[in-house]
C-alpha cells in the first residue's frame, strides 16, 4: 500500500490533485478538467499497473460475510466501513486490467454525451440555459441595468445607506431579468461603485454588497444554477429512491413513498423564489444595520429627486395599498364562493377511475414493515382500511367511455355548476383595475373622469359577464357583447398607461418587471416548463432592447408595442376559441378565430425579426449572440468534460468507495452536514460548474436517497454554490468587480468586504436548515 493509503484513497487525492493542477495552470476549465481527467487516469493505471496501488476489499466469500448476508442483511448495505471487522482480500483498483476500465470509459463516454448532452431527455431542460443567456446579455447590453441603478440610487439614496440597499434591490431585479452574475457585477461595479465611493462609503461595504448582489441570480429564478441542478436531482432522486425502495424490500419508489419520485425544474423555480428573496432580505438589512451603526462609512446621499408628483400619505395608502388588495383580496374571496371560477363545458369522454387507497397495502412483510416505519402505523391502517373499503364495494373502479346520455348529463352538471364570471375575465378586470388604481396614485392631480370611465367599462365588463354570457354562448356572440364594455375599459386604461409612462420610476422598472412576470408566471404557474418560458423571456428581451435603441434615436416604437399586443391577442384568442382546424367538421367560429391568431402571429413574428434589426444595426445583436454563444459553450463543454472526469473516478471505483463513507454514517443529517461543509470549502478552489457536475453526481445518490424533501436539498446545494463566486481567493465575482474597481480599491477592500456577506451566506443556510418550510412553502401552495 502506498504511503499505508488504500488504493482508492490514494487515486482519489491523485485526481483531486491533478484537477486542482489543471485549474491553477491557466488553461480554460473546460479544458482543464478534461486533461485532469486524462492525466489522473494514466498516473492511477501507471501505480495500479506497477502494483503500487492496492484495495482492500471484503471478502465476499468468507464465512462471516456469508453469516452477515443470511441474518438478512442487504449485501448492498456491507461495506469496510460499517464492518471494518470483516476478512478482506487485496486487488489492484482496476481488477480487470487498466485497459478494460479505459475501454468502458470511452464507451460509457460516448453514451453519456449522447444521453445527456445530445439526445437525452434533459437536452431540452438545458436548451433553457442557452435562452437564458441571451435573454440576460441582451438586457444588459441594451442599458436597461444603468436605467435601474441611477432611479433606485435617487428613490433609496436619502436613506441610511440607501445606495447599498438599492444595489441589493438592483441586484434582485437583474437577478429575475438576466440571471448572468458576471454581466450584473460588471455592471453595477462600473456604474455604482465610483459614485459610492465618492460619497464617502467604505471600500469593504461598497465592494462587499455589489459583489454579493451581483451573485443572486446563481438563486433567484431564471437561475441557470436550477436548471443544471434541476436535469440533474430529477434523475439522482429518481434512481436514488428506486434503490431506497428494493433495500426496503419495495418493489419501487411509488409502492415504498406512496407517490412518484420525481422533481422538476419548474418546482425547483418555485422552491428557490423565497429563498432568493430571503438572501436580498438578509442584504438589505446588513447594508441598512452597517450604516446605523456607522453612519460616517455610508451616509444618505441625495441624488437627484424623481419626477414623481408630490402624494400625501392617505393617498399612498388608498391607491398603493387599500384598493388593490381589497381588488386582488376581493376576487380571491368570490373565487371560494364560487362566483368567479371556470366556465368550461369540456368534460372528459370516460369516467374517472375510482379511488385509490394511500398507500400500496398489497406488498410483503418487509416491505410492510419499512413502510410502517417510513409513514407511521396510524397511516398504514388508514391506508388498510382504505383498501377494505374499496374491496367491500366491489374493487377500484375501471375508467369507462361514458355514453351519450352520460356525456350530456355530465355537460348540463358542468354548466349548472358554473361560475357567473369566468376566471379569465376576473384576471383581466384585475389587471386593468390595478392598472387604473396605480395610475390615480401616481398623478393625483390628473382629471379623475377617464379613470372613472375606464372603471364602469370594467363594472359593465362583468355586468354582462354576469347576465348575458352563460357557458353555452358561443366565443364570437361572446366578443361581441363584451366589445363595448372592453372598448370603454381598454380607453381608460390607455389614459392611464400614459399617466404611468411619465412617471420615472414605473418607467424604467415596468417593463423588464412585466418580462419577469411572463417568463416566471408561466413557470411558477405551471403554465409551460423552462424551457418555452425561456424562449419567451429571450424573444421579449430582444423586443425591449430594440423599443430602447429605438426611443435613443427618437424614432417611433410602434411595431414593437403592437406586436406586443399581438402576442395578447394570440393568447385571449387561443384561451376563448377553439383553433383546431384539423378536424373532420370545423365552424366558421373556429376558422375566424384561427385566421385572426395566425394573422396576429405573423404579426409578432415581423415584430419580432424588426427588433433583431434594429439592434444589429446598433451594434448589440452581434456581440450578444457570440456571448451567449461563448457562455453556452463553455457549459457544455464543461459538462461533457466534467463526464469524462467522473467516470474516471467511477473507474477505479472511487464514487463506490464516497458513497460508501458517506452511508456509513446512519443520522442522515450528519451526512448531509458533511456534504454541505465539503461543497461550502470547495467553492473556494472551483467553480460551480465544476462542483455541480463534477461533486454532485458522486454524492447525489446518497444525499438523494434518504427522508430529506428533493425540492430543499437541491435549494440548499444552490445557495451553497452561490457561495462559490464569493468565496476568496478564486470567487468570480471578487475578480469581475477587481477588473472594473479604481485603482484605490484594492484587493484587500474586496476580500474584507466579502467576509460579512460570507457569513450572511451561511446565516441563510442555517435558516433555511432550520426552517425547511422556506423552500416547500411556494411549491405547496402551487398545484
């Protein structure tokens, strides 16, 4: 045994080493980790080959390990390390020779590129990541991020510390918008941290909070730190609750947790939402606490006021806060009383198949027992009697196609039980109320009476949604009625949009703040998955550049706001006609319909391809493209390296021996504290890309399978990783904002400054450790 290691430890340091190396030396990581890769092997098949490197493994074929196995122990769960008394035998790490391992290493690495880069299922998932880049560098190339920072730093600047809390709210807002932390630093370093500097803030808060800022969009959706994690956890978790399941005794994961094994990336949006709003929080409320306590290191800085009007504070409150949440409250309220709800007339051909019991009850004495451990024994007779039941009445019943009679009676049930006011209708007239209150609030000393106007267009709107529109009436009868009430709303509103675009604030945060809503409302909806969320996000991104490029040069928007507007057209169409033209027998109804959606399509489309002119003619299409395409390759390359480095590991059976360690611990939460401390130090020495696909993939089976909620483990390794552009001495974002700072900040400031928001860091994993509720409370809340 070299140096008293075992074989595998030793390979392990050999390829932690020479990664390690390869990163120090300079060349590109993608690069680096594939040679690490290439390198580490032919140093670990040279020693084994010399037969330096020796195993120790147990010997399967003594009497004791034979013992073991037949008291019932499940040969998978013996290992050297929870019966280090067992008789072990000695073998070289490769047992079949170097040359086979390599052979299946460029087998196995061919399949993997092809399942996971190429054709897999997650490609699609990862075709997001591609989107969200561009989306993000368009946005920052197009100076919506300077729009930004110059109106928070004139809201927030008065306060105590007010231009570090409006960098952290800048920091969220391009966190949601772009996701990219070297384009968010890079900015906010450039534009904010001479202006701080100027009015005499400290160098370590300055540097410390943009820094830090900067690095949210690594947590707060769009992330692209959740989507990677996201095509990985689906699969760790799946297979690691499968084998969960047969040591159990279980035939699979369903029968042995009572529900699939499955865990999205959508979800996993929904999981990091608060999380991300709770590290901006924690933020916002060190930079305000640093300048109470020391005032003369960030004192209020007036900037410039908005153009906003003067408001009093009972108008503030009216406008801003008692109407909308008694309109939101309101329609809330009426939902659960059934007075606003769906008005569809579509019922499903067969009938539901009947209910189910729990939990499986038909499975053996083993597989009983740990269910019983698992969920509790007052669930499992629950799930017993259950089962009775259902068997009592005959067994569960068939899903059967309903007859005509069945089918009609279901329909007039459906109708008899609908709503007056459709849930679509009660959003839009939230929609335009909350736009009309806002506009009051801002310009108060407006003439009140188109308001007015517009708000009877929308009482009238729901008026007739009420009395003249049932379920049966037809969508065309449907747009007639509601034209005239629409008309006088829609007039209203448009009075008060052009009370709202005058306003400096709504301004510059209303439309990227719309984009947000598009893309993670139709994620966190559950409307469409990342990866349509992501295109939309990337096409409305080019649109809102190219509306800015075009009001720089004072020349007209139009074709982009209606080609916005198309784009809603095409959605109230597609939500109220039916636009299926493939059938045997299609109305005039539907072809209307159909023909105004296409029309309005190709209308966006044009506005679309408009847009991708007039910022090629700018200067910014082109090197946003070569970016993105620069950013995307470098992930990919980095996966595909990062493949190659694994099964190395997984060659000389160094993931075995981890995953391994790491079972021998049996309170679940000491291992997951291990890997988390592990993860937490080597964000100092990698990147994230590194750790995601190169640490994650040896200890997700173990940290996967056990008891803990997918949804807060992943959440929990994100913000870990967050940790890892912060983390001195080769955090990223410390080297983009060392690029861009004066001369007079030094490296020093940057690390000192880092120190507090470190910390912060880890206060906001104990929380979410501590308060697990954090991370499962939106995705609960949202079917």
């Amino acid at each position: 045994m070299l140096f008293g290691l075992d074989g595998v430890e030793v390979g392990l340091i050999i390829v932690f080493l020479t990664l390690f190396s390869a990163i120090l030396s300079g060349f590109p990581v993608a690069f680096a980790i594939a040679g690490a890769g290439a390198i580490s092997f032919g140093i670990i098949a040279a020693l084994d080959s010399a037969g330096l490197l020796i195993h120790q493994a147990i010997d399967t074929g003594s009497a004791a390990y034979a013992q073991l196995v037949s008291d019932g122990m499940n040969p998978n769960a013996i290992s050297i390390f929870r019966n280090p008394d067992l008789p072990r035998i000695e073998e070289p790490v490769f047992p079949q020779g170097w040359e086979v391992a390599l052979d299946r290493n460029v087998s196995f690495i061919v399949n993997r590129i092809n399942e996971r880069v190429l054709a897999g299922q997650s490609i699609e998932t990862l075709l997001a990541v591609l989107m969200f880049v561009l989306m993000g560098i368009v946005l920052e190339r197009s100076k919506i991020a300077n729009d930004l920072l110059t109106t928070m730093a004139r809201v927030f600047g008065p306060l105590p510390g007010g231009l570090a809390v409006s960098i952290v709210v800048v920091g969220a807002f391009l966190a949601a918008s772009t996701g990219i932390v070297g384009a968010t630093v890079v900015t906010m370093g450039l534009l904010a941290l001479p202006t701080m500097l100027r009015n005499n803030y400290s160098p370590e808060l300055a540097t410390g909070v943009i820094a830090a800022s900067g690095t949210l969009g690594q947590i707060i959706p769009p992330s692209i730190v959740i989507v990677l994690l996201g095509t990985l956890a689906g699969d760790l978790y799946s297979a690691a609750q499968e084998n969960r399941a047969q040591l159990a005794g279980c035939t699979d994961a369903l029968t042995f947790l009572g529900e699939p094994a499955v865990v999205s990336v959508g979800t996993l949006f929904q999981a990091a939402l608060l999380p991300g709003i709770m590290l901006a929080g924690l933020y916002a409320a060190y930079a305000f606490g640093f300048a109470m306590l020391n005032p003369s290191k960030a004192p209020p800085v007036e900037l410039g006021s908005t153009n906003a009007e003067p408001v009093t504070r009972g108008e503030a409150l009216t406008w801003f806060m008692f109407v909308p949440i008694a309109l939101i409250a309101g329609t809330i309220l009426l939902g659960q009383v059934n007075v606003v709800g769906s008005q569809s007339t579509q019922v499903d051909s067969f009938s539901d198949i009947g209910d189910a019991a729990s939990l499986r009850t038909n499975v053996g004495e083993q597989c009983q027992a740990s269910m019983i451990e698992l969920h509790g024994q007052e669930a499992w007779d629950t799930a017993v009697a259950e089962q009775q039941a259902i068997d009592d009445a005959g067994g569960q019943a068939q899903s059967e196609r309903l007859t005509e009679d069945e089918l009609t009676a279901a329909i007039a049930a459906k109708i008899g039980n609908a709503a007056p006011i459709g849930t679509g209708m009660a959003i839009l007239a939230v929609l335009v109320g909350l736009v009309l209150t806002f506009a009051r609030g801002v310009s108060p000393s407006s003439d009140p009476r188109p308001m007015i106007i517009g708000a009877g267009g929308l009482v009238l709107l729901l008026l007739v949604d009420i009395i003249a529109i049932t379920p049966t009436t037809s969508a065309l009868a449907t747009v007639a009625l509601m034209a005239i009430p629409s008309a006088i709303a829609l007039w209203g509103a448009t009075y008060a949009v052009k009370l709202l675009s005058k306003n400096e604030l709504i301004r510059v945060v209303f439309p990227p703040l719309i984009l947000i809503v598009a893309v993670l409302g139709s994620i966190l909806g559950g409307i469409t998955n990342p990866t349509p969320a992501a295109a939309l996000g990337a096409a409305g991104a080019i649109m809102l550049a190219a509306y800015r490029k075009l009001k720089e040069q004072d020349k007209s928007g139009k074709i982009i706001i209606n080609s916005t507007f198309a784009v809603a057209i095409m959605i109230l169409i597609g939500v109220n006609f039916d636009l299926r033209i493939n059938l045997d027998e299609v109305s005039t109804e539907s072809w209307i319909g159909f023909l105004a959606a296409y029309a309005a399509y190709l209308y966006a489309f044009f506005g679309l391809l408009y847009s991708c002119w007039v910022l090629f003619k700018s200067g910014v299409l082109s090197p946003a493209v070569r970016e993105t395409a620069k950013v995307t390759s470098m992930v990919f390359t980095i996966l595909i390296a990062s493949q190659l480095l694994n099964l190395v590991v997984i060659s000389f059976g160094g993931e075995h021996y981890i995953q391994q360690f790491l079972k021998s611990f049996d309170n679940e939460f000491k291992v997951f504290l291990i890997v988390m401390l592990v993860l937490f130090v080597l964000g100092f020495v990698l990147d994230f890309l590194e750790i995601i696909y190169i640490v994650v993939p040896i200890v997700g089976p173990v940290i996967y399978g056990g008891s803990f909620d997918p949804k807060w483990v992943t959440i929990m390794i994100a913000v870990n990783l967050q940790t890892s552009f912060l983390t001195p001495p080769f955090g990223f974002a410390l080297f983009y904002l060392r690029g861009v700072a004066p001369k007079e900040v030094t490296t020093g400031h940057i690390y000192r400054g880092i120190i507090p928001f470190v910390g912060i860091q880890v206060v906001g994993l104990a929380l979410l450790w501590t308060f697990p509720g954090i991370v499962t409370f939106i995705p609960d809340l949202i079917p």
